[in-house]
C-alpha cells in the first residue's frame, strides 16, 4: 500500500473514531441531564426534582440530605473557614456561625429542596423550606448570608435590610464569599 493510501485510510479511522466519540459524549450527557434533574424543569415538562428528608449542614449555604450534597438556591455564605472582622476589630469565625445558624433553621425537621439546576461540582442547586418557610430568605434576612445577585436578586431586598440593620455577617467587616474563595484558601 502506498503512503498516501494509508495516510488516507488513517484519516477516515480517526474521523470514524472521533465521530463515534461525539456521539456517544451527546448520548451520555443527554442521559446524565435526565437522572440529575439539570433544570427545573425537563424538556418534557415534567415536575422539578425534590429532594425530601432530614438534613445535615455541610456549611453555611449547604446541605446534605440522604447522602446528596445540596447547594442552597441564590445564595452564598462564608466558607465554613472564613474569618469576619467586628467593628472592634476583633476577628471572629463568621463561617462557623453562618453554618450554626442554618443548623438551627433545619435541625431535626423535615427539609424539601425543589431542583433548579446543577452546579460545577455535579450538585443540584435548589430552593430549600422547611415548612412554608424559605430557608435562603431566613439565612440572608438574619445576615448569615448574602444574596448571590450573580445569578438571581431573589433575596436582595432581604440582604438590603440585613445590612442597614446590621445583623449577622453586617455587623462588621468581611470579604464577600466568592472573593475570599477566588484568593484561595492557602494564601490566608
């Protein structure tokens, strides 16, 4: 066989292979969409993903129900590390109680998180209740946490009242959640 027969034959086996591998990348990820609740909801129409049952904090903005890592819809909270400063200056461990104040709002009740997409790390993204009420709201009107206007102002009015109130994390100084992680934690 010539060389440029086999160049050519080479080619046609690389573009068949390439091609089965985008089909089957499509196909994969059509799948996965359709078991992980990618939106609120799916291309059918069906009803959003909820996920139901007793939760355990991961952090301030997170929760973990029956073994399922939840992020807390429209929100975000110091990182569980993450230091604030009082207006005395005094440091104190605001992630911490960002975490212990959602602790109280879920303990030992039964917690309903509607889907509403899935984040980076593959976790569904949801709006949380414990009862009639909305556990974001209650987390950025008790200045825990902040409205995560990057992606939804559903709570911006809460934050506004928060912060002239100044509750929580407002009755001081700290750094925004996003850009205490954009420095990255070993730099601290």
């Amino acid at each position: 066989m010539r060389r440029g027969a086999r160049v050519r034959k080479h080619r046609g086996l690389a573009a068949a292979v390439i091609a089965t591998g985008v089909l089957t990348a499509g196909a994969c990820a059509d799948a996965a969409d359709k078991t992980r609740g990618s939106s609120s909801k799916s291309k059918q129409g069906a009803a959003p993903r909820v996920i139901t049952g007793r939760a355990t904090v991961v952090d301030g903005d997170g929760l973990e129900i029956s073994g399922t890592k939840i992020r807390i819809f429209g929100i975000d909270a110091p990182e569980i590390d993450q230091y604030c400063q009082r207006d005395d200056r005094t440091r104190w461990r605001c992630g911490h109680y960002a975490s212990v104040e959602l602790d109280r709002l879920v303990a030992s009740r039964e917690v309903a998180c509607t889907v509403r997409t899935v984040d980076q790390y593959d976790r569904p993204v949801a709006v949380c209740r414990v009862g009639d009420a909305d556990i974001a709201e209650s987390q950025v009107r008790n200045g825990w946490a902040v409205a995560y206007r990057k992606f939804t102002t559903d709570y911006a009015d809460e934050e506004d009242a928060a912060r002239a109130a100044k509750r929580g994390l407002w009755a001081g100084g700290f750094e925004m959640p996003w850009v205490w992680r954009e420095r990255g934690r070993g730099q601290r």
